[in-house]
C-alpha cells in the first residue's frame, strides 16, 4: 500500500474540503500514472500544520511571514 504524505503550513484557514479532495485525487493520478499501480490502494495523508509550529532555518514560518 504506497502512502504519499504531505505536511504543509496552515494558512487562512487551510484548505477547503474541494481543495484537500482536489489534491488526493491529482497526487494518486499522478502515482497510478508514473508507478502504474495504486489506483485502488494508494493513501494520501494531508498534515496541515500551524505556522508556529514549522520553521525553516531555525525561524518559525509565522516569524518569517512577520519579515
């Protein structure tokens, strides 16, 4: 069972259910379509997390949305 995971920062409000379906369909098509199988078993995992808790070079994304 292949499992893509992204993580990604939670920003005005973070994405809209259209949003999150929009992405697990588009990154399990382009699975299926490189790899060649996974149409039926292929996870998805979306972690949105808060700006606080991400940093990039020892700063916090909220930090650095401050600049």
């Amino acid at each position: 069972m292949p499992v893509i995971s992204v993580s990604m920062t939670k920003e005005n409000g973070g994405l809209s259910k259209a949003q999150k379906q929009k992405l697990i369909s588009g990154l399990t098509s382009a699975f299926v379509d490189v790899v060649g199988r996974g149409d039926k078993t292929c996870v998805v995992v979306i972690n949105e997390v808060e700006c606080q808790n991400y940093g990039i070079g020892g700063v916090s994304i909220e930090e650095l949305r401050k600049s």
